[in-house]
C-alpha cells in the first residue's frame, strides 16, 4: 500500500513536471511566432471596422489623427475612410500609432505572392490613371494640392494646381515628390 502510495505521488511530480516544461514550451513559442509577425498582419482582423490611426505629418489643424473604418490594407499602406466618406491613402511608415485593434492577427504571409506586388506604387498608379485631384500631406506638415501625373520607383510627378481649379497649363506648377516625403494622400471630391 505505502508502495502503491509512492509511486501514484512520483507520477502526480512527473506529470506536473512535464505540464510546467510544456507551458513553458508553449509560451516560448508562442514569443517566437509573434516576432514574425508584421504590422499589416496585425491590421489585417480590422479590415472593415472603425481604427484610429495616428499619423504623422498631418497639419496641427487635423491634430494628426485618422479616425475611420478601414477599408482595404497593402504591403506597406493601408485606406481609411471617415464619416464623411473620404479616403485617405496612408503609407504604413507614415504611421505612428493605430487604436482600436483587437487581440487577433493574421498568419505571416496571408497576402498571398499577387498581394505582396501590391505597394504603395500600384495604389498610386491608380490614382494617377484616374486623373483624381489630390491633396498630399508632406512628412512636414506641407500640403500639395494637385493632380498625380506620374509615378516612378520613388517619386511622383505632380501637376500641382489650385483646389477646385481645372488643369490649365497656365495655372500648373510641375513638381516631383518622393514616395519617402508622402504622409498621406486624400482625393479631393
């Protein structure tokens, strides 16, 4: 009986041993798992509820602070939209902070090999295919007002024109913007 007793107790430690090595193990990996983890996979859960994206460069009239549904999210930008309907395209390094986010994330990778060809660039090609007017918040706190005519590998040309005004080449100032001074880009409706 006291044998019985003895071993039934050196079963309970070995068992209790081997639960604490596992938690153990389990915590571990799950530090390692969260160190691949990227900002876009953090954000991705939120696509479609409301964020608040702190962004800098924005004017100190805008307190610099995004507050919107978010709408669609890239490799390195992500497109909130306010109650007004407005777009603001933002690019991720723009970014300082984002509130409103859940616990969850995506798996590293999620976006698939056609989603991580879809940069900033693409986006930005869009928006000069469809000849929008734009306001662009510079990393300054400068804002260009005008329409994107070109984009390269690190720069957009810009035919920078008063707001609300037609593009007349009178009234069009050329200018080169690089993709690293861009805060946010908003279409002007």
């Amino acid at each position: 009986m006291r044998w019985e007793a003895l071993f039934a107790d050196l079963d309970a430690q070995w068992e209790a041993l081997e639960a604490a090595e596992l938690a153990v193990e389990v915590a571990d990996r799950g530090r390692r798992e969260a160190g691949f983890l990227r900002l876009i996979d953090r954000l991705r859960p939120a696509v479609g509820h409301q964020v608040r994206v702190e962004v800098g460069g924005l004017p100190s009239a805008e307190r610099g602070v995004l507050v919107g549904r978010l709408t669609a999210l890239g490799v390195d930008w992500l497109l909130v939209e306010d109650q007004r309907r407005a777009e603001t395209l933002v690019p991720l390094r723009s970014v300082l902070v984002v509130r409103g986010l859940s616990g969850d994330a995506a798996h590293p990778g999620h976006e698939g090999r056609v989603g991580a060809r879809l940069d900033l660039r693409y986006v930005l090609r869009q928006v000069a295919r469809d000849r929008s007017e734009c306001r662009i918040a510079l990393a300054d706190g400068r804002i260009v007002n005008g329409t994107v005519d070109r984009v390269g590998a690190d720069f957009l040309d810009v035919a920078e024109h008063t707001p609300g005004e037609f593009r007349r080449p009178r009234d069009v100032e050329a200018c080169v913007i690089p993709l690293a001074a861009i805060a946010f880009l908003r279409r002007i409706a």
